[in-house]
C-alpha cells in the first residue's frame, strides 16, 4: 500500500508522463529526422520548393522508383570510402582511451593517496588546461609539427587528444578514488599486498565503474572531436568528424551532401549501443561515492 | 611467537608531536592494550608498528630484528581496522581468504582455513554474503577472521568494538578475550575505553598527548595510579581528586581532615576511591552538605563539593537522604593516594 506521501494526484501523473513524452520527441527529433532523411535523395531532404518532399521523398521516387534509396550510404561507404575514416576513428579512440585512463588511473590513485600539498597545486593546473578551447593549443603545435614532419598522421593527434584529455581524466578519477577510504589500501597491505597490488586487487575492482565512466567520457571527446583532427590529419588519414565536414564542403557536386548525412546516421549509431551496452556502470559510476570502507 | 620492541619511538607532523619517545618492550604473547583519550595516539603508535607509517626517530624492533624499514607485509602483522576495512567487492569467504590468497599460501589449504578462522567467530552461515549485506557486529568479526586465518605473529585491533552498540559489545569482548587466549599471540589492542582495557589486558599502557602516562597490569593501573591523570582516567566513577594543603601529616581542605598521613609539609592533591570510602553518621574526614545523590541499583553514590571538585563516596543501596543533609565520609589514611600538586605525579606509594 502506497502512502500518502508517495501517492501522486493522477493529473500530474498525467502531466508528468506527458512531459517525458514532449521532451523524448523534442530531443529525439533530430536524430529521427535525420535517419529518415538519410535514405532520400538531396532534393527532397534539402528541398526549397516543399519541406514535406523530405517526409514523402516525392523526388527520390521519381530518380529510384521507391520513396527510400541508399544512394548516400552506397556514395559514402564505397565510392568514397567511409570506412577508412571510421577505421581511423576507432584507432584514434582506442588509443586515446587507453592511454588517457593508464595514466589517469595511475596518476589519479598517486595524487589521491598522497599527502604532499603539491597535488592540490597540480590538479588545479590540470584544470586550467582543461579550461582552455583546445583550438587555442592547436594553433601552436602546427608550426613544430610541420617542421618535425609529424604533421598529418595518427599518432600526433592521439598524442594532442591525450594532452587534452587528460587533465579532465586525471580530475575525474582523482575524485573516485578520494571516495574510497585509505584504510581499504592499507588493509590490504597489511593483508600481503604490495602497493601495486593492493591497488590491482583491491582498489581497482572498486572502481571499476569510475574507470569504465570515465572511459566513456575519453571516447566520446575523442570521437567527436573536430578542432583537433580537422586542423592536424591529413586527407587520407581523416576521422569520421573532419570527413563529414568534408562532404559538407563539397556541395557542388549533387548527391554529395548525402554523403554527409549518410555518414551522420553512421557516426551516431555505434554511440547508442555503447551508451545502452555501459549503462548500468555509468549509472554506478556516478554515484561512486556510496563506497563503504 | 614475537617480540616487540619499541626504543624511543617518535612521529611528528611539522612541529605537532603525536607519539613521543616511547619506549616499551612487549613480551611473546602478551596482550597489550593502549589506553588513552581520543587523539593521543594510539592509533598512530600501532600503525608505526603495523608499518603504515613511518616514525620520525626511533626503532621498531620484532624478534630482535629493527623492522623500520619493512613494508608492511613483510613484518606478518595481521590488524583489525576502527573501520573494519572490508572489502567491498569481495563476499565474506573471498575476504577472509585473501591475506592467504595475495601471500600465495597453497591453495588446497585455504578452504580448510578459511572454514576455521569462519567457525572461531561463527560466521558460517554468512560466508556468501558482501560486506554490505551484513550488520556491523558481523562485519567486525568478517575483520576478525581475516586477521587470524593465517596465523600472524603479532595482532593488531583498533578500538575493534567502537562500532557496537552496548550489549554487542560486551559479548564480543568476552569473544575476543577467549580468542586471544586460544590463539596465544602478541596482541596490541586499541581503546579509549578503560573497562575493555581492564578486562582484556595483560598489561596497559595508559597514554595521553602522545607521551606514556603508566606502564602496568590493570590491577596495578587501578590501584597505583603514576599520576593524576592516570588516577582521573581509570575507574568508574574516576578517582576523587581534591587539592590542599599537609601541615604535621594532616591534609587539610574546606570540611576536609585527614590526620595519619607520612609525607612533608606543603601543597598536595589527594585522591581516594569512591569504592574505597564509607559513608557514615559521624566522625569521617570529610563533613559536608550532600550535593548530590544517584542510585546505582547495588549502591549509592553520594557526592559533596570540596572546593571546586565533586567528590563521591559509594554507601550502601539502602541509604537514604536529602540533598543538602549533612553526611560525613569516612577516609582513613591507608586509602588514600598523594600526588604532587604542581606535576601531578604520584608521592610515595
Ligand atoms: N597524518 C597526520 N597528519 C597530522 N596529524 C595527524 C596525522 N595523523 C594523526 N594526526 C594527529 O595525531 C594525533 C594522534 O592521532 P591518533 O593516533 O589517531 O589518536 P588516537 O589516540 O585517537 O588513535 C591526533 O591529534 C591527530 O590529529
Ligand atoms: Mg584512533
């Protein structure tokens, strides 16, 4: 039985689920407009002369015979070879992720359980590199990269990803592990553990979900990241991001925006079962602070 | 079988002293309890031992051997935590079984083991549960049987019953004293609690602000105190403490007069148990209003003021009076106890 506290007058029920409701559709709109969108062809889903063309596909109808066409996916995938840029998303997210939470992880468990007062000074410097537009930091690598010949290639922007990233995985996971009790590690010491040890078999399984949350946050800056990789990767070696851009950038030939839109709809889809497939960690995660000692 | 030796052992923080110089030997299976009030280090005195820090000065020595410079596993300390430090991850055998799992104990012995620490504190029935699913006192022996699975040299608890509620308490007292018999191994025990001192120990260090007040047997500790504070620390109620003035071997305070005593003339403070003293018509030392009177169920406690300082005297359950009658309190010399008025430390014997 429901106390009287917790039961709710059925008009703000109502009004409450009909607010989710607006709200899901508000946000899931774009996303939904755009994968409908992707299987038409540019006439209708830019079109100027009626904006329901990009419901009906009046046009595609009449250039394929049916409402939907893959002429975008078939034009980004195989003509102009989309997959390399995902494959090259993928290398650049694998190795910023793990790189960024190695050090992150290590770092943040090292300035957690020291007592030296420089860590604060260091996290606070940390931070201020967090702060700034990474556009600004680019700027100033170009000239050396061009110089040293390290322009244009993968490892340089993991390397710059990393360098951004890492003030905000060092920040995030420092404060995960403050929420764990040091007598957690010291127990373990006493209990035979090395301090590496105790770290790997104690705190690191406690953490679990603060590593894997903060994983997730590293991935997605690397994989939407634009300022970085559209000014350092060169054109064979682009990203998903920057080889959007590009499709966008050559709009004079027709067909070739829905390329971009094609690869919009390709981009976003492995996020959502990354998002799905990590969601309860993230969940825990986020309230990591209920770990009892 | 251990050892500890503590020679001059010291921890500072800048200019903040928390142990200083204590100096102490701790034979093979002692049991020793620290006792103090909160903040006067005890904890950090056993976590110099335990090697989770490191003393500014001093030596730490087991078995003859300076082990300052050991990590703590390599010192076989096993220590329970104020906080139990259980691991969260881990069910209830998993955490039992990990000091022998990390120190890569054979494998096939470990059930066995684990069942066995299990059983000396009944916690069979519990043994696939997480930490979180269970309720303090059962976490505290989870802590317990940890620490004695694999047979440590030398045993380490931290105010181990801080947690409890009264009556958990009690009964885990007596659990811990029958372990600590039936496993025979040096024990360090923390508390600010002088009755799980009492009960417990062997002998008890008695500490405050970071410096050894008395090192001696409970009974010695009770009926000896080194010095004020000592007197005023153990004891339920405390030691009664009143300041005055010896003139002829006669202490003198306002409605106090105690004749018979062998010490020279000055300023001292004298105490006497509450237990020690007899409430009587006439004719005590002390004649004084009652200030007030608290039924204990098998006594009386009956305090007056001399001075600034309440002082009590236990008379029979069956007393009776009014606060502010008149009542005399019989302390004959022999119970009484001489400190030095200045220093506060013991006169005499
Ligand atoms: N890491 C530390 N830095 C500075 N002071 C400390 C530190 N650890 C303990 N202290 C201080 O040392 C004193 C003794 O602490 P502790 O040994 O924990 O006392 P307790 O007798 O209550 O166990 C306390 O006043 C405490 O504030
Ligand atoms: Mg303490």
């Amino acid at each position: 039985m429901a106390s009287k506290a917790q039961r709710t007058p059925t008009g703000l029920k109502i009004a409450a689920n009909l607010f989710v409701v607006v709200w899901l559709i508000l946000a899931a709109f774009p996303f939904l407009w755009t994968f409908w969108g992707s299987f038409k062809v540019e006439l209708d889903f830019f079109s100027i002369a009626d904006w329901t063309n990009a419901l009906t596909g009046k046009n595609t109808e009449a250039t394929y015979g049916r409402p939907f066409t893959g002429a975008g996916y078939h034009g980004a995938w195989v003509q102009e070879e989309f997959w390399r840029a995902v494959i090259n998303t993928f290398i650049v997210c694998f190795f910023v992720v793990l790189t960024s939470l190695t050090i992150g992880t290590l770092g943040g468990y090292a300035l957690s359980r020291s007592g030296f007062r420089y860590t604060f000074w260091l996290l606070i410097i940390a931070l201020i590199f967090r702060a700034m537009p990474p556009i600004t930091l680019v700027a100033g690598y170009l000239l050396p990269f061009f110089e040293w010949n390290l322009w244009g290639i993968l490892p340089t922007t993991i390397i710059v990803l990393v360098a951004i990233n890492q003030p905000f995985t060092l920040w995030m996971l420092h404060s995960f592990f403050q929420n764990i009790p040091k007598e957690l590690d010291e127990s373990a010491k006493v209990d035979g553990c090395t301090q590496f040890q105790a770290f790997r078999h104690v705190i690191v399984p406690v953490m679990w979900p603060g590593v894997i949350t903060t994983g997730l946050f590293s991935f997605l800056l690397a994989y939407n990241d634009f300022a970085v990789t559209s000014m350092l990767l060169s054109e064979s070696n682009r990203t998903m991001v920057p080889e959007i851009a590009a499709f966008l950038g050559t709009t004079y030939t027709e067909g070739n925006v829905m390329f971009a839109v094609a690869a919009v709809v390709s981009a976003t889809a492995p996020l959502f079962v990354l998002v799905m497939f990590f969601q309860r960690q993230i969940v825990s995660g986020l309230t990591a602070g209920a770990v009892k000692g | 079988m251990a050892e500890i030796r503590l020679s001059g052992v010291s921890k500072r923080w800048g200019s903040f002293i928390g142990v200083d110089k204590f100096d102490l030997t701790i034979p093979d299976r002692e049991f020793l309890v620290l006792l103090g009030p909160s903040g006067c280090g005890k904890t950090t005195t056993m976590r110099m031992i335990a090697g989770l820090e490191d003393p500014t000065e001093g030596e730490i020595l087991i078995d003859g051997k300076v082990v300052n410079d050991l990590e703590p596993k390599d010192r076989d300390v096993a220590m329970v935590f104020q906080s139990y430090a259980l691991y969260p991850n881990m069910n209830v055998y998993e955490n039992i079984r990990f000091p022998l799992r990390v120190r890569g104990s054979d494998p096939a012995t470990h059930k066995e083991k684990v069942m066995r620490a299990s059983a000396m504190v009944e916690l069979d029935d519990f043994l696939h549960r997480k930490p979180a699913e269970l309720s303090g006192g059962q976490r505290q022996r989870v802590a317990l049987a940890r620490a004695i699975v694999r047979e440590p040299n030398v045993f380490l608890m931290d105010e181990p019953l801080s947690n409890l509620d009264a009556k958990l308490r009690v009964s885990t007292r007596a659990q811990i004293k029958n372990l600590s018999h039936e496993l025979a191994v040096t024990t360090i025990y923390v508390t600010h609690d002088q009755i799980e001192a009492m009960t417990l120990a062997d002998r008890v260090v008695v500490m405050e602000k970071g410096v050894v007040q008395q090192v001696g047997s409970p009974t010695e500790i009770y009926d000896r105190p080194a010095n004020t504070f000592v007197a005023s620390f153990i004891g339920n109620p405390a030691m009664n403490l009143m300041k005055g003035e010896v003139a002829g071997g006669t202490f003198r305070a306002p409605h106090t007069e105690i004749a018979g005593l062998s010490i020279g003339d000055g300023p001292v403070t004298l105490g006497f148990r509450a237990e020690d003293a007899e409430v009587a018509g006439e004719g005590g030392q002390i004649t004084a209003p009652i200030y007030t009177l608290e039924l204990l169920g098998d006594a009386t406690m009956v305090s007056v003021r001399i001075g600034g300082a309440l002082v009590s005297a236990k008379a029979d359950k069956s007393f009776r009076a009014e606060i502010g009658d008149m009542v005399s309190i019989r302390i004959p010399a022999q119970i009484c106890h001489l400190f030095d008025a200045e220093t506060g430390a013991r006169i005499g014997d």
